[in-house]
C-alpha cells in the first residue's frame, strides 16, 4: 500500500493549458481520502507551488526549488531547506557577467535579475513571477538563495553543464528542469533527498512512495520512490529509468496512477 506520492507540476500535473483539470483534482482529493499524503514537487519558487498546491486544496509541506525548500503550507514552516553555498554563488555570478549569460536568483522567495530581457520576462509570464531587477549584482551575492537559473538555448546549455561543475564543484546540484533551464541549487537540494525526508517525516517508509515527473529533474525522486512514475510526454532518459509509465500531462496521466496504484489498492484492502 502506497502512503505518500509526490508529483511534479508542469507537464506532470498540470496540462499544457495549465490547468490542474476537474478529473485530476478528484483523483487527488480521493487519494487524500484514502488516507495517502500527496505533495508536490517541483523546481518553481514556493510562491508560485503554493498557489497551485491551494487550488488543489492540499494542506501538506511540498518541495520546491528542486528540493532546496521543504515548507508546509498551513503554518508556512521550513522543514527542510538549503542555500547554494556562497563561495559558489559568487564564482557563478562573475561567471555570467563575463560570459553575459541570463542568471536569475530566488531571494526571500522573490525573483531577481541583473537586467530585464525578453528570457526574463517570458519566464516570468510562464510560471507567473513577478520579478525584480538589481543591476548591482553584489547586492544580491551575500544573500541567502535555494536556486539559481540559467536561461539559454538547450545544446549550448548541454555544453555549459560539464563547466559549470567544473568550476563550481560538487557542493552544488546542477540540472536540467526544461530544455532551456540550468538550474544551480546545493548539492542535498534535490527532489530525490527532499522525498527521502519528507517520507521520514511522514513515518512511511520510502518503498511506500510513489514520485510522477517528466524531466530530468526529477530522476533523482523517480530512483528514490518505492514506484517511480514517468508521464507519456517525459524526456525518453526518465522513461528509461521509470518503474510505469502513465498517460500524458494532456491525458490526465496523474489520475491513471492515482486510480491504478493508489485507489484500487484501497478497494482491495476494504
């Protein structure tokens, strides 16, 4: 019997249109009737997770920021969180300016950029973020932030990557959200650790845990789930590390999970 699923938001949860559709939010408010925790995991800010964790009606911490951020949503107590070494985040940001790579950094959970671009401001309608523009960038350095983002075309991001990691060291986790996002974050900041404490904090253990993604962020929680879940629409690497791959993010492909996996083992166990 499944205790606890964590879900991943865009193109996972949330259709192309993205919206949470009405056959999906039933499934989740059957699967928290039965007595599973559900949650949300996702690399967006928790600002922006809340909003869609408060439509879908659930009171539980989600992980945001990659996993950097553990918060609950009643309380808005941190659970778990951590900060993109410092020593990192300086070497990252003179590392753009040289370059004049777009970088975005989360502070107090709000969004900053050195100069407001057309990267920053599609994201910014993408994900329905206000941002804020700081030209002084040693402003923003000394500030504590869970993740830091790269925008730019997907193969010269491939090949910054290696870089990166190079530069920066293993203090940091760097990975892919979509195609065109790099995303920086420390290196315990991820979906797969966050589910690690969440299912401890739950009191299940994690081969009771089932985790739904689409990108290669969320490998690490689909490996660390007792069921890794991949959607029809994932990235072909998740499918091939998938237990069970389910309909599409436009196929409500969250439900087919729920129904198969959660609500059927409850129906058998009644």
């Amino acid at each position: 019997m499944y205790k606890l699923i964590a879900i991943d938001i865009d193109d996972t949860l949330i259709n192309d249109d993205k919206e949470v559709t009405p056959a999906t939010q039933t499934a989740l408010e059957q699967a928290v009737a039965a007595g599973v925790v559900v949650t949300l995991a996702t690399g967006r800010a928790y600002a922006s997770a809340q909003a869609i964790a408060r439509q879908t009606g659930l009171n539980v911490p989600i992980i945001t920021y990659q996993g950097a951020l553990v918060k609950n949503l009643l309380d808005e107590k941190v659970l778990y969180e951590r900060y993109v070494p410092q020593d990192a985040v300086r070497k990252l940001f003179n590392y753009c300016v040289e370059h004049d790579l777009h970088l975005q950094t989360y502070i107090d959970d709000k969004l900053y950029a050195r100069e407001e671009n057309q990267k920053l401001v599609d994201y910014g309608k993408l994900n329905k973020t206000q941002y804020y523009i700081e030209p002084d960038w040693e402003k923003l350095v000394p500030q504590k932030t869970p993740k830091m983002l790269i925008i730019d075309e997907p193969e010269f991001l491939d090949e910054l990557a290696p870089i990166l990691r190079e530069l920066l060291g293993d203090s940091v986790h760097i990975t892919k959200s979509k195609p065109y996002f790099l995303e920086i974050m420390h290196h315990e900041g991820t979906k797969g650790l966050a589910l690690e404490f969440l299912s401890a904090h739950f009191g299940c253990d994690l081969s009771e845990t089932i985790a739904v993604g689409d990108s290669w962020n969320d490998h690490e929680m689909l490996e660390a789930a007792g069921l890794g879940v991949a959607m029809e629409n994932a990235i072909p690497a998740l499918k091939e590390i998938a237990d069970f791959i389910t309909l599409s993010n436009n196929e409500d492909g969250v439900k087919h999970v729920i129904e198969k996996f959660i609500l059927e083992n409850a129906e058998q166990q009644a």
